[in-house]
C-alpha cells in the first residue's frame, strides 16, 4: 500500500470516528479483521468491530475531532500518528489523545489495528 493509498483510508477512518458512524468504518475493515485498543477486549471481524464502535464511540463519546499528523506505509503494514480530541460522556470531561496505530493491509483494507495513546482528562 502507498503512503497516499493510507492516507486516504485513515482520512475515512477520522470522519467516521467524527461522524461516529459504525457502517462507514466497516467499509474500511477487511471481514476478518481484528481491532485492538489497549483498554478494551480485542475485537474480532465486523460483527465485533461494529459492536465495539457502538458501545464505545457512539456509547460513550461525543464532540470528536481527528487530525491526522503522519503516515508511514511499508508494504502491508502502515503506521499513523494522530491527535484527537472528544467528551467522554461517562466521565463528563474532556480528552486530548495522541495515538500511534499500527495497521496490516489485506486486499487494501485494514485486517489488524492495534492502537497506543496517551489520553489527557480535562474536566468539564
């Protein structure tokens, strides 16, 4: 996959954590993917994918921005580093975030992503 390839597809992956739209990111992820946020369970393929989207962003979150700072693409594995900001709605505060994802590509899809990030709470 090219960095412009990547680019494109984690530019889709920011509007549809912003839009928090379940189906749109689905179209970015591969039937069998797996999606790893290092405080949750992983989750398996679109049904476990979606179900998490559900409960944590659409469930638990609101007022998302993304910004997208770096792609790097090598092959089948891409790294990309964002900052993103949102309410936790749980909590009822605020979250800065900066995440690094490493992501495998199959059949230029996203088949694994794993994320890290430091997450700042902002009280509301």
């Amino acid at each position: 996959m090219t960095k412009k390839e990547a680019t494109r597809l984690l530019r889709i992956y920011g509007k549809a954590w912003e839009k928090q739209d379940p189906d749109l990111i689905l179209t970015l992820f591969s039937e069998d993917a797996s999606y790893k946020d290092p405080e949750e369970p992983e989750n398996f393929g679109h049904e476990g994918i979606r179900k998490y989207w559900v409960s944590k962003v659409q469930g638990e979150q609101s007022s998302i921005h993304f910004k997208l700072l770096h792609v790097w693409a090598d092959g089948d594995t891409v790294i990309a580093e964002w900052d993103a900001e949102f309410t936790d709605t749980k909590s009822n505060s605020r979250i800065q975030m900066t995440e690094v994802a490493i992501l495998q590509i199959k059949g230029g899809k996203f088949s694994s992503l794993r994320e890290y990030y430091k997450a700042t709470k902002i009280a509301l």
